[in-house]
C-alpha cells in the first residue's frame, strides 16, 4: 500500500499521474515512484522524498508517454528505499524490463512463489512481495497482458489492488483487485485506475468501482471488465461531483486545524436530514432488522474503535441493548458465540479498512447478517457489503489522525441509540425532545471550544516538551482519555497513556511522580464526586494535576490546573471533550514542529493486515 495510480491516453499522462499522486499524499507514505513507455522502452523514477521532489526528477530527465503508472508506498514487506519503492519492473535482466507493475495489499505466498520462480532464473532486487507479482506475470505473458494477469491471480493468495502494464502493449493498462479498492475513472480518449477516486479529481467525475476478483482492461477508448471466470461484465457508472477544493487550506497552517474547525459545519449539515428520530435514517430494512436484535456487536480500529466505545455506554444506558465493542483485527482470529440477533455496527473512516472488513467477513461467514456500517465513503467496500448504512458526510479527512470523522461518527452512533431506543419503547416523546434539542445545540457548543483556543494553546506549549503524559476518566469519558492519548501519540510523538480514574490505585498510582503530567476530564455528571477522590488520591502523590471540567464545583487549588469549558450538551459531552483534546494535541504538535498532516511511519487508509 497506498496509492495507485494508471492512466493510458492520446496525449502524456505523465503530469496527470504525478497531479493524482499529490491528491493521494493525504493517505501516508514513505516512498513514491512513476513509470512510463517512452519510445518503446519502460523508463522508471522513484524516489523516498516528497512527491515534489520526484516531480523534478521527471522533469530533469525529460519523462513523458501515452501510458503510465505510478505509486505512493508505505512499507510493509522490505523497508522504505529505492529498491523497494513501486513501481516493479520485470524481465531477466533490467535492460529487458517487459513488465511494469505498482501493487496495494499484502500476498501471503510470497515466499514459495519468490522461491520457485528465482529457481527459473528470476532475479529479485527488492524484498517486496509485489516483485513477486511482476516476475509471475512476466512468466505467464505470451502476448496478452490481460491473459497474463488472469493467469497469475489464480496462484496468489492474500489481498491486493494492482496496475499492470507491458512495453509490448504500451496502449493498454491492466488492473485487478481482492480486498484492496480500485476504482476506474472515465475520461475522454483516455481512461483511468486509481486506489481512491480522489486521485482523479481534476480528470473526471465518472467512475466505475471494481468489486472482488474483477479484472479490468483499460485502453484509451475502452474499458473490458471481467470477472472471476473471465467472462466480460457491464457495471454501472457512477457520476460524482468531487469538489476540487478539498486540498485547499486556506486560512489554517494544517489540514487537522482546517478539518478540526469544519466540525460545526458537518453537524449542522448532518442535522439537516433529522425532523425526528426514525429508523429509515440508517436505510429502508432498518425497521425490520432493528426490530429483531436483542444486542449489538460494534467492530472498529484505533478511533473507530473508541467512537464504539463511547457508543456502548449510550446503547447500554438509553436504549438498554446489551452491547460489545471489539477491536476488529482481533475479533476474527478468536472463537465467539455468533447470535443471529445481533446488529453488527462496523465503523470505519474510510470504508477500506481491511482489519475491519475482514472482521465484517467473518461475522457474515458466522451467520449474523445484521450488519449495519458508520462510513464517510458511500462507495466504499464495507458500505457495500453491509446491509444498512450511515454515511457520516464528513468529506474528504487529509489529516492522518482523525478529527471531523471521529466527531460525525459519535454523532451517528448516538443518532443510532434513539432510534434502537425508541424502536424498543424505551424513549419518551418527551426524552426525544430533549436529545433532538441536545443535537440541535451541538454545533454552537464546539464553537465555543474553539473560543478558547488561546486558553488551549498555552497548554499545548507546555505538553510540547513533555515525554510521558497520562491522561484520566471515567464511564463514558474513559474512551475519550483513550483517544486524547492516542492523539499525542500520533502527531506529537509523546507518550500518552489513558485509564480510567477509579484504576490507578490498582497499579498506575506507582508511576506518579512530581514530574508526572496527569490530564483528568471532570465533567459534571454522577461521577464527580467519585473522581474528585481520585484526584486527592494523585495529588498527596504530588502529582502534576490539569484538570479539564464544565463544573464549576472545583475549588481552585494551589498546584492544580484548571481548562474550564462551557456547559456540555448533557449526553453529547464526549464529542466536545474529544474536540478540546484534538486541538491540545494539534497545539502541542505544532510547539514541537512534527509533520502534523502526515505523522512518521502512519498510513490513513490502512488497506493491509
């Protein structure tokens, strides 16, 4: 992984790839590279810099034809240099390079294929498994690339979205694609593959989605789909209006600042599309299904998996649906007892996430078809293997670490909870009121957060040169201690640990010294008086105290610091105490200098096991 690129056309694409490349940076990488056929030669550039500086490379050497594909890596198999940045050539020596080929995914028999083909004479330069890939091909092309790839597919296991193309061929480009996206755009004398339609912004707003198992033969004026069996099928294309702006910065120095701001804005437009809480929101089977579960099983990774932490309280407390949360990449590879009556909820950011699409696999294989996804693609894979769906409407997310995303999903899943409530007569009229009204207040209530960003900013100059932070809640904030961690971690490479409050006498207490910097969320709710002994239980420790509270029963005291921020919508106060500690750590990230947009050795689509 992460990003493909292909384009064969009647004019050069070479400065049509190296644009898509730009668009797909958002995604993470550590190395990136283009090929092309130029007078009949294939001719590559990689490099392990920015994408801009392999666009001067292209330029000084003068690199331009009618087909070509290109590739933003980040490593899995083999580290991130020159050798193993896509895109792969093969032939028996580079000077016949015939084969050219860039590749997301991971192919789990790369070993024995490595092996068996070096014993006919293939030589490997890289450590990649997606060599692999171009030495297979290369082995079984007789004159047809498609055939070629046909051929090589039915002995690969694992996933992978790949671009192939042949000197010999040099109007035609092949792609197929298992468990990792594909998608073709569709211009004018020229066509087009990309891992994500983002790529092809400013070349189309057509575009065709390939599924599992399908091959797709690609020239300037024709596109064949196949699929498993070979046998040409028509699909339907999609037109969509991507709006062009969305690398646009503006005003913000970051795209996590300009996406942690646009939060408003999605709630508000989200809210648009709610006169009242009813079932059809979530799709047009949704009152059947929901009728029959009696519990909920939410699947996620990293902040998806939180956001179902969050959820669990509210499915728990307002709809009273026995509810578990599990991290997905587990969940598969471990025995459970499947309940046909289950809703799975699967989130995921980018509807790619292979972990979490493994796990909705798994889950189907076990027969609970309920399967209900939180996604901002609509296209997506996981949106299209689920039953029901919520598209979170949040845009395009260039940040890695998620912001806007985390936010519209919270708001889906506690849009969820009324609805499962309401469904189950466990939600008065009077109650949907009040939680409609607690919606309806939220926008106005993050702006508020952001009124106190001076505030928020000196903290982040003073975490700035902290190394280990641990960070407190308890009940429904617990998860969100989780998320501000993780935060800290991502963009400013400090270690963060969150607990929850009641635990640290069960061990972490241990830890606690004068130069310990403990961040607690003290909202004001049934807890507080509990945490309010935790708290003491920290400070005769001397412990370093900043404490984050719409309460205004905390006596300010000598050694502790006190956030203090305006009164929460009752329920939906993890969403506002998640945004505060989104802007800390941007703030903290930005005192330290780190790649905020694009943090070291993270990828934002993670399509790979």
């Amino acid at each position: 992984m992460c990003g493909i690129v292909g384009a064969v056309s009647l004019r050069d694409v070479t400065p049509m790839l190296t644009e898509s490349l730009y668009h797909l940076e958002y995604r993470g990488y550590d190395s990136c590279g283009i090929a092309i056929i130029k007078n009949g030669e294939l001719h590559r550039i990689r490099g392990t810099k920015r994408i801009s500086e392999l666009q001067k490379k292209i330029q000084k050497n003068n690199l331009h034809g009618i087909s070509g594909i290109a590739h933003t890596r980040w490593a899995t198999h083999g580290s991130p240099n020159i050798n193993n940045a896509h895109p792969h050539f093969s032939g028996f020596s580079s000077k016949n390079a015939s084969i050219a080929i860039v590749h997301n995914g991971i192919i789990e028999n790369h070993e024995v294929l490595r092996k068996n083909l070096s014993k006919i004479g293939y030589r490997f330069k890289s450590q990649t498994d997606t060599e692999v890939l171009a030495h297979l091909i290369n082995y079984f092309y007789n004159g047809d690339i498609l055939k070629a790839v046909q051929q090589t597919i039915q002995h690969i296991k694992g996933k992978y979205a790949i671009a192939v193309f042949c000197k010999k061929e040099p109007n035609r480009i092949v792609g197929a694609r298992n468990g990792s996206p594909l998608v073709i755009g569709i211009g004018k004398n020229e066509n087009f593959l990309a891992s994500d339609n983002v790529a092809l912004i400013p070349f189309t707003k057509k575009f065709i989605y390939l599924e599992d198992t399908e091959i797709v033969d690609l020239t300037p004026n024709n596109i064949s789909i196949f699929n498993t069996n070979g046998i040409k099928i028509n699909k339907k294309i999609q037109i969509e209006a991507i709006n062009s702006d969305v690398n646009e910065l503006g005003i913000h120095q970051h795209y996590m600042e300009k996406e942690i701001f646009e939060q408003p804005k999605i709630i508000r437009r989200l809210l648009k599309n709610i006169k009242s809480i009813h079932p059809e929101l979530f799709g047009y089977q949704a009152p059947n299904i929901f009728e029959k579960i009696d519990s909920v099983l939410i699947l996620g990774c990293g902040t998806s998996y939180y956001s179902g932490m969050i959820a669990k309280y509210w499915i728990e407390s307002i709809a009273k649906i026995v509810t578990s949360v599990e991290i997905a990449s587990e969940y598969r590879y471990r025995d459970t007892i499947p309940n046909p009556n289950t809703l799975i909820v699967i989130i995921s950011q980018s509807g790619e996430t292979a972990d979490t699409l493994s796990a909705l696999k798994h889950a189907k294989d076990l027969g609970m078809k309920n399967i209900l996804s939180i996604c901002n693609v609509a296209t997506s894979s996981i949106v299209n293997a689920s039953m029901l769906s919520y598209i979170t409407q949040a845009g395009l997310e260039v940040s890695v670490a998620s912001t806007k995303s985390f936010t519209s999903q919270l708001f889906s899943l506690f849009l969820l909870t009324l609805v499962l409530a309401k469904l189950k007569n466990r939600l008065t009229k009077n109650q949907e009121n009040l939680f409609l009204t607690d919606l309806k207040c939220l926008p106005k209530s993050i702006e508020s957060i952001f009124s106190m960003r001076k505030d928020i900013e000196k903290w982040g100059r003073y975490f700035a040169c902290k190394k280990n932070i641990f960070l407190l809640g308890r009940g429904v904030h617990y998860p969100i201690a989780l998320e501000g961690a993780l935060k800290f971690k991502e963009i400013c490479y400090i270690h963060a640990e969150a607990f929850q409050s009641s635990e640290m006498k069960h061990g972490p207490l241990a830890l606690i010294t004068k130069n310990t910097p403990i961040i607690i969320i003290a909202p004001k709710d049934k807890l507080i008086e509990k945490l309010k002994s935790n708290i003491q239980e920290i400070k005769v420790r001397a412990g370093e105290l900043h404490i984050i509270t719409d309460s205004n029963n905390f006596n300010i005291q000598k050694n502790i610091n006190f956030l203090k921020i305006s009164e929460t919508c009752n329920s939906l106060s993890p969403i506002l105490y998640g945004i505060t500690f989104q802007l800390l750590a941007y703030q903290a990230a930005v005192f330290r200098g780190t790649h905020i947009d694009k943090p070291r050795n993270l990828a934002k689509s993670v399509t790979v096991e």
